[in-house]
C-alpha cells in the first residue's frame, strides 16, 4: 500500500522529522521525444523537442545524418563531370539543382547558351518543379491524416515524370542541364503531349483544391497554426513558398531573371496570413502558375536551332568567381563557384533553400502544441536530402 502526498504536505512534515524534501522542479516536469532519424515523416532528419504536457517547450534540429559531400566532391571532377552527382541531394527536383550549377560555370567559362536551349531548360526547369511540389503535397496529405492526398499527388506526379522521361530518356535524375545547355533536343510529339497533360493536370487541381484545401479538418489543423510573421520571415532568411506566405511576394524568376524569365508573364504568388494554412497553400498556387508558365514556353520556342553550345572537351575559363541562382522547388537554391583556371572548380559552395528554412523550425515550434507538429514541420517545404548536401 502506498500513499501520495503532495509538495506542500511533504515539505510541512520535514520540519519535524528532519527530512530534506525536493521540490519538483520544473525540468523534472519535460519529457524529451526524439522525432526522427528513422521516423517514416522525417525524411532521414532528426529533431528533439521537449514537452511540458502537450506544449512544445524546447526543439534542437539535428541534421546530418544524409551528408552527402558534394563540395568537397566537385573540387575532384571537371565542370562537366560534376552534374550527376550534384542531382542526388534533391533527386526530385534535379533539373533546377543542376541549373543554378550551369549558369555558374557558363559565367566563368564564357559559355553562351543558344535560345533554343534556353526555352528547354526552363521547360524542364518547371516540369521538375511540378514533379517535387506533388512529392511534397503527397507527403503533407498522409502527415494530416488525409490518405486520399498522398494518392492523387502520387499518382498525378506521373504525368510529368513522364513527360521528363520523354524529354531526358529517365523518369528520376536526368543528367540533362548542363553547361552550354541541354543534352538533346526535345523529341517529336513532347509539345502537344505536354499541352495535354497540362491540361488535365488543371482539373486535378480545381478536385486538389475541393478535396483538400476545402477541407474543414484539415483548415482546423492549419489556420492560425505556426504563425510566421513578415518580419520574422525576413530576419529568418527563409526563402521559397515559407517567404511568399508569410506576405512577401519574392520569386528568384522575377528578381533575378535568368535565361528567357525575363519574357515569361506570370505572378509571383503569395498569402497574407502567414499560416500553416498559407505555406501548404502557396505551393498548389506555384503548381497553377507553373502550368501557366509552360504553356507560355511551349508557344514561344524557336522552332529550330542548336540546344547546346559546343564546348572543348575539358572547358575552362580565367581564374574567377561566379554566383548563380535560381528558383527550385524549396526557394532560393545557389552555387558560388571558385576557378583557378583549371578545368576543376578550386571551390564549389551550394546555398539551399532547405538549410535556410530550417532555422524556422525551433521558431515556430516553441510554444506549439505536439499535435500541431507534424502540419508545422512538413509545412516549412524543408527536404533533408538538400539540406545534409
């Protein structure tokens, strides 16, 4: 038989039986839960928090356990030579990795792509762009419970996978940007199948927004949830849709045109709420935008003309330094490249919009409840992968 007392009680009582009693202390009250690395929705990321009941007290990200060292890897292979590998820390996005990579070396070697090839690259730019937001909406539907929209992202992603396969000869990491342009021109037929499977693909999206956005549970899980100010958005240095919902239209393809952006019309889209709500939002908004955007492409490409300029077999340029970027999938994804004039990068520095949209984790999650984090976590667009480059 055992009996509980209270603090109070226990303190009163020492004072005559001469027993030190310690009050609980409020660290003695935390519970430390370790989410991830082998957590099926953190993505080979790790992140501690602490709990004060169904508070979020303390959250410490551990990245890391998916290095991958592709800068250090870069310094070893040729300008060229380095385009695979640098597809494996997106893999679902890796044509706009590898872009950003191009435009760096095509500035320090003098490289000017064709128009031709620049209208392809931007064609695969947006189709990759397509084929990682559903990767991620599928992923946030199963995170809020709601099967149905890990499905349909899922299964709609092959409408454009297909479409790369057409275009690159794989359905994965394509190996296609390069510096000077493209590896192959597009084949016949991909323009009117393209047009097609755009065209399908926006009724998905009007069943997307009915099914899922619409939703009022899923409303209740993201409105109001993980508030992420304009300034604090700012001060954080996130990029990407988590900028453009927390009330901050800036898009790289705007701010910064690169290849043929700077004949593209289209809206830079953003939310004012600066939600959960707002950041699940902006991407479906990206997607129609995107659509948009490629048929725009397609209308406008020469319809003939090289796609790729012709480069010596180890291309080089003076001693110097480039810094390109682009707008991936996650935001703002950049290299700094260093040359000795060599035909190897002397250094090669990756800015990824993941590392930077981290930092909003502890941000938001300190003072949420536990059961808000799983729509807060997914909600930042943050791929490990990319982050532990």
């Amino acid at each position: 038989m055992s009996t509980e007392f209270s603090n109070e009680t226990l303190e009163k009582n020492s004072n005559n039986t001469g027993l030190q009693i310690v009050k609980e202390s409020e660290e003695d009250r935390l519970m430390t839960l370790s989410v991830g690395p082998q957590h099926p929705g953190s993505g080979h990321f790790r992140f501690t928090v602490k709990v004060d009941g169904d508070y979020i007290v303390h959250c410490d990200p551990d990245p890391g356990y998916v290095h991958r060292g592709e800068e250090k890897m870069c310094e070893y292979r040729n300008f060229i030579q380095n385009i695979p590998h640098l597809e494996r820390p997106v893999i679902h996005d890796s044509n706009n990795i590898t872009y950003s990579y191009s435009l760096a070396v095509e500035e320090l070697t003098n490289i000017q792509v064709p128009r031709r090839g620049q209208y392809i690259r931007a064609i695969a730019s947006e189709l990759n762009r397509q084929v990682y937001t559903l990767y991620w909406l599928a992923i946030y539907g199963i995170f809020l419970g709601h099967s149905t929209m890990f499905m349909w992202p899922t299964g709609d992603r092959e409408l454009f996978i297909d479409l790369l396969e057409m275009l690159t000869g794989a359905r994965v990491t394509h190996a296609f940007n390069i510096p000077g342009g493209v590896r192959n021109d597009m084949p016949v037929g991909f323009s009117e199948k393209c047009l097609r499977q755009i065209s399908y693909f926006e009724k998905r999206l009007v069943e997307y927004e009915n099914i899922f956005y619409n939703n009022p549970l899923m409303r209740q899980r993201t409105e109001g949830v993980g508030l992420l100010t304009k300034e604090d958005a700012i001060k954080l240095g996130v990029t990407g849709s988590v900028l453009r919902a927390s009330n901050t239209p800036y898009d790289i393809r705007k701010a910064e045109p690169y290849d043929v952006y700077n004949e593209i019309d289209f809206k830079v889209q953003y939310m004012k709420s600066c939600d959960c709500f707002a950041r699940a939002y902006v991407p479906f908004l990206d997607m129609k935008e995107s659509c948009y955007i490629m048929r725009q492409l397609i209308d406008k490409i020469p319809q003939s003309g090289e796609v790729r300029a012709k480069l010596q077999p180890n291309p080089k340029g003076p001693a110097g330094e480039a810094y390109r970027r682009v707008e991936s999938g996650r935001g703002a994804l950049g290299y700094y490249i260093i040359s000795d004039g060599t035909p190897k990068p002397y250094r090669v520095k990756i800015s990824v919009g993941s590392f930077r949209n981290m930092l909003a984790l502890p941000h938001l999650l300190v003072g949420a409840k536990l059961a808000d984090m799983p729509a807060i976590y997914w909600a930042l667009n943050y791929w490990p992968v990319e982050a532990d480059r």
